[in-house]
C-alpha cells in the first residue's frame, strides 16, 4: 500500500519532468537526483525506503533507474504518479534524441557525420568504463551470497557471449541465474513460491517492419538484465546484422546520442526504431521498450520486499548479475569491431585515456571524441561508409 497521498500530481510532473531534463550521466546521476529530491529536500522517503527500492529495482530486467524513478512517483502519489511520474522522466530524453536520430540519420551536413563518426569512436571506451566500475562491489558481494570463483566464471561467460553470440545473450544471463540457483542448493521454501522468477524470465510475442521492432524493443526492455550497456549486443545483432535498419557506423551514433541526451540510456532504442520506421518506429520502439518498467512497478510494487527477500531470486541475480557486469564489457568488442577509419582508434584510444585514466564522465569524453571528429574530417581524414 502505497498510504496517503504524499504530493499532488502537479507536483510530481513537475519534478519528475526536471529530473527527465537535465539526468545527464545515466544511471548514477538518475539515483543522485532522485534520492536529493524524495529523500532529503521533500522527505517523502525515508533513507532506509530509499535504498530498498535500488535493491528492488535492480532484482528487475531492463533500465533500473528508470524503475526506481516509476518507483518514487508510486510511493508519492500512488498509480497515477507512477504514469504521470514515469512519462515526465521519461519524454523529455525521448524527444531529444528523436530529434537528433532525424539530424544524424538524415542527410546532415559533413561536420554533423564527422562529429557523429568521433563521438561513435568513444562508445567502446564509455562501455569498459561502465563496466569496470561495477566489478569492485559485485565482487565484494559475491562472498556473502556465492563465491568468487562461480562469480568470475558467470563474468566471463556474459562478456564472452555480448562479444560472440548477440541475440542470443539474453539465455546466457538466464541460463547463469539458473545455474547459481542450483549451485547454492536452496531448500525449496516452506510457503507457496514467489512467481518472481518467472516473471523475470517472461518474454512476450513481437507484418512487416514494426513486428520485429517491436520483438527487439521488447528484448531491451524486459529481457535485459542490467540495463544500460547490456542491451547493446542485443540491438546491434537486430538492428544492423539481422534486419539492416541502419549501418555500423549509424548504430555507434545511436549509442552516442543515448549518452550525451538526458535521461535512460535505453532511449538508444528510440534511434534504431527511427532508422527501421520513421517517427512512428522510434515512438513504437521507446512504447514497447518501457512498457515492462511501468508494468512491472504497477502490478508488483506492492510485492517488492517479498521479492528481495525470495532467495531463489537472490540467486538468480546472484548469477545473471555477473554474466550481466560481463556483458557490458564484452560489448566492446563488436563497438570496435564497427570502426572503419584509421582516425577512429586514435580517437578510442583518447576516449580511453580519458574514462578509465583520467576518470572523466561520459558526456564530457562523447563531446570531446564528437569535437575531434570533426577537427580530422575538416583535416582531410576519411568518413566512415
């Protein structure tokens, strides 16, 4: 039960919506603003709530910070806030990188490509940053629930499997949480089961080019585990390999403009329905994208503390969460594999130099790789085909 009303929904358009504008830096920053909001400026949450509804969230597939933001609007005014709360964080990422989808996948300008080819250059390198930073606590955790051997094996095989098998991704995190749950050995419990688990599993059924749109988007919104950099692989198979709605070099554009636009980085999706289908395809894509997000926080937030405290499902995360840490690294491979201009991997190794040297944000280094882009192109260095 959600209790009374915390706030009106004018309020929560409004604030959601301000978070919607200016959460740049993904997740991280997404978690900043909306603890500093609920939690310590308006007092709707208590720390402790707070901080369970980041656990609860991440039990789920698909984009967390988004679910915690659907989350918070639930506990402030109920379903309606989690609707109005939801759209508000939401469409104002969405608009803008519509926006840019129809100037990068038009015909733009040749310092428009150019910018794109550098910023697309750094994606790899924000990928192993977003990765790495992930490493150190899950390997900590990995004491107190399984062990650190099983941990660096379930790592290994998601980035094995982003670099290698695309699609097919999505049963290899499933398949490592089922292989913890029988690791750990667990006592089948003494009340009736949580459907939790199936539900995390559920995949749902996707004429023409909106059918496999919508098959795609729903994979990166119910499917993916961790969000976020995991649902690369998965749309670079569709989008590019399978269904050629758009080329390598487009894709890597896709990926850069869901980083330096505010908001989830799941709006990437938007991009790739936009190539496939227009206008209608990015809005049919970000629709069936977070979908999942609202369903899931509209019919289980309620059930959100039995779902933590499920221990077939505490092993299940147990195991797709390393396979998913490993998945983000591994989509660096077929990131680089997509560069096709010598400029590009000196531009990488900058973008590199820059998030795990020097420890720079990934709007910053995007920026800097678009800038440098464009100074080569304007030097003579080739555009990518």
């Amino acid at each position: 039960m959600t209790g009374p009303h915390r706030a009106g929904l004018g309020t929560v358009l409004t604030e959601w919506g301000r978070i919607g504008c200016i959460g740049f830096g993904g997740p991280p920053a997404h978690i900043a603003l909306l603890r500093k909001l609920c939690v310590e400026d308006r007092r709707w949450l208590d720390p402790q709530e707070f901080e369970d509804a980041i656990a609860a969230c991440n039990l789920l597939p698909g984009p967390a910070s988004t679910q915690l933001a659907i989350f918070c609007a639930w506990r402030v005014r109920g379903r309606a806030g989690a609707l109005v709360g939801g759209a508000a964080f939401i469409l104002p990422g969405l608009v803008a990188i519509l926006a840019l989808a129809a100037l990068f996948l038009g015909d733009p300008p040749t310092w428009v490509k150019a910018a794109g080819a550098g910023a697309g250059a750094a994606v790899a390198a924000i990928a192993l940053q977003a990765g790495t930073s992930l490493i150190p606590a899950g390997w900590k955790r990995a004491t107190q629930h399984s062990n650190r051997r099983r941990w660096a094996a379930y790592l290994l095989l998601g980035t094995a499997a982003a670099a290698t098998v695309g699609p097919w991704l999505v049963l290899v995190l499933i398949a490592c949480g089922i292989a913890e749950i029988l690791a750990q050995r667990l006592p089948a419990p003494e009340r009736r089961p949580s459907s939790a688990v199936p539900l995390l599993a559920a995949a749902g059924l996707g004429g023409g080019v909106l059918l496999p749109l919508a098959w795609t988007a729903l994979k990166v919104g119910a499917l993916s585990y961790g969000g976020g950099f995991v649902i690369i692989p998965l749309m670079q198979a569709d989008a590019v390999e399978q269904h050629h709605w758009m080329t390598a070099a487009e894709f890597l554009n896709a990926v850069a403009l869901g980083q330096i636009t505010p908001g989830p980085v799941v709006h990437t999706v938007a991009v790739v329905g936009y190539a496939a289908a227009g206008l209608a395809g990015g809005l049919l894509a970000a629709a069936v994208a977070f979908s999942p997000s609202f369903a899931f926080i509209l019919l289980g937030a309620d059930r959100f503390d039995r779902l933590r405290g499920n221990q077939r499902v505490r092993a299940f995360l147990d195991g797709a969460g390393p396979a998913a840490v490993g998945a983000i690294l591994g989509s660096a491979v077929p990131l680089v594999r997509a560069l096709s201009e010598p400029w590009q991997y000196a531009v990488l190794a900058g973008a590199a130099l820059l998030t795990l040297g020097l420890r720079r944000g990934p709007v910053l280094t995007l920026l800097t790789a678009a800038t440098a882009g464009a100074v080569i192109v304007a030097a003579g260095g080739g555009l990518p085909g």
